[in-house]
C-alpha cells in the first residue's frame, strides 16, 4: 500500500450498474466533484445482476449523455465491466486516481456480493491497478442518498490519501436512514446471508410459459462482524474484497491428498 502526496486534483472515474439515470450515480458524481475532476461513464440501461460479464460478440456503442441540457457523462451499451474497460481505453486520456461504483439502489452484502454489477465494477479497476470503491444504499424503495453520497466523499479522501492493497477494493454498505440515526461505522466480512431463489411462471398471448426470477434474502448472520447484519443494525459496513478467490486453507490441504503419487 503506498501513500500519494500528489497534490494535484485527483480524477475520478464513476460508474454504476443501475445506469446512466440512477438517482444513486447522480448523487455520487456531485459529491466527488467536491474532492477532484470527475468522468461519468455509465450502462445506457441498467445491468444489475451482471457481476462480471463483459459483451462479447457485438460492438459497444459509445454516447454523450445530457443533463439539462448540459454535458453530464458517457453512456455505453453494455455491462459495468464494459463501461470501466471502455473509459480506460477509449474515453480518459490517462488512468484515473480512483474509481468509485453506485451508488447502488438496493444492498451488496453477503452472498449478493457475487451477483453484483455495483461490485464487479471495482473489482475492474483493481484488476487495472486503480484503488477502487462500491458503494451501496441498503433499500429497495423510498431512497435517501443524502448520507450515503456523504460518506462516499469521506471514504474516497481516505483512500485518495492512504491507497489501497494491490487487488483489493472496499465495498461500503450505508443504511437508508437520517445521519443522525447510523451507529457507526464497522469493518466487516462478506456473511452468508443468502437470496432463497423463486422462478414464478406466467404465461403469454400464446400461452407459452416465461419465468420472473424472485426471492427472499434468507438471514444466516447474527453479529456484527458480517456485513448484512451491521446494516440493518444501521451501521455503515465497509468490508474488503480480494479478486483472488483461492481458499488458501484447502489448498494446503489438497497437498496431502496424494494425487502425485
């Protein structure tokens, strides 16, 4: 980890999964123009879900967005991953000082963490060796992104200052509720927390059957070294997440299996 003594206005890349019109991204975009120079690059439509898929076997389309009728951002026609992979190569002159993803609508904690557009964003910038934030306001309805855009200012001059470990980015979870009412703020773990899966089936004009995915989160975790469970405690949860996935613990154990021999 290194500590930057740059002076220079920092730039910033903010991308999101929920696309271009996310309430979330617009928050975001005007608080860290407070801390440094700031470029917008979003899906065209929303990908949550996409974790990290990137298009593969039809062009990316690259768009100018206006807001009010004044030059916001870039819109791009396919998944977070693409919009990080597309500003680094074809929209930015050089690599921005930090990246920061959402602000999400909805939580990425616990098993979500693998599904999410919000994440794999980052994940994408540490992949390109940039520090990289996530940031998600814990609600699906009703949202209140005042805070959330505030502490995603707080934590970005933090790391602008200190960095961040080679493949590693911080995914921030912030309670939809008044400051005044958030705890604290904890160092987590991803939990077990876990979506319990429905495919409810319809059927169309033809009556050809066609399937809504749903769900219920199922809450596996009880204290609050786990991200979901901080949150609803209205703590902000801020837990570090690595691009390696190896279980190093079983690696060393598949040593003793004998398969050598």
């Amino acid at each position: 980890m290194t500590t930057s003594s740059n002076p220079k206005k920092p730039n910033i890349l903010v991308c999101n999964d929920d696309g271009i019109e996310g309430p979330g991204l617009h928050a975001l975009a005007a608080s860290m123009k407070k801390l440094g120079s700031v470029t917008v690059v979003a899906p065209a439509e929303p990908h949550s879900g996409m974790s990290h898929a990137m298009t593969l076997g039809k062009p990316l389309r690259i768009r100018k967005y206006l807001k009010n009728n004044r030059f916001f951002g870039h819109t791009v026609s396919g998944t977070p991953v693409d919009c990080v992979k597309v500003a680094l190569s074809h929209i930015l002159e050089s690599k921005p000082d930090l990246i920061v993803s959402g602000i999400n609508y909805g939580s990425n904690t616990a098993m979500n963490t693998l599904y999410s557009g919000t994440i794999a964003a980052a994940l994408e910038g540490a992949i390109q060796n940039i520090p990289s934030l996530a940031f998600s306001l814990t609600t699906y309805e009703n949202a209140d992104f005042t805070y959330a855009a505030k502490f995603a200012r707080q934590l970005s001059r933090e790391v602008l200052r200190r960095g961040l470990p080679p493949d590693t980015i911080l995914s921030a979870n912030i309670p939809n509720v008044p400051e005044k009412e958030i705890k604290g703020i904890l160092f987590t773990r991803q939990g077990r927390s876990r979506w319990e899966e429905a495919a409810i089936e319809r059927h169309d004009v033809y009556n050809n059957p066609y399937y809504w995915l749903s769900g219920t989160l199922l809450l596996q975790d009880h204290d609050l070294a786990h991200d979901e469970y901080a949150v609803r405690q209205n703590y902000v949860a801020i837990t570090p997440l690595s691009c390696d996935f190896t279980d190093h613990h079983l690696r060393n154990e598949l040593e003793t299996w004998g398969l050598n021999k």
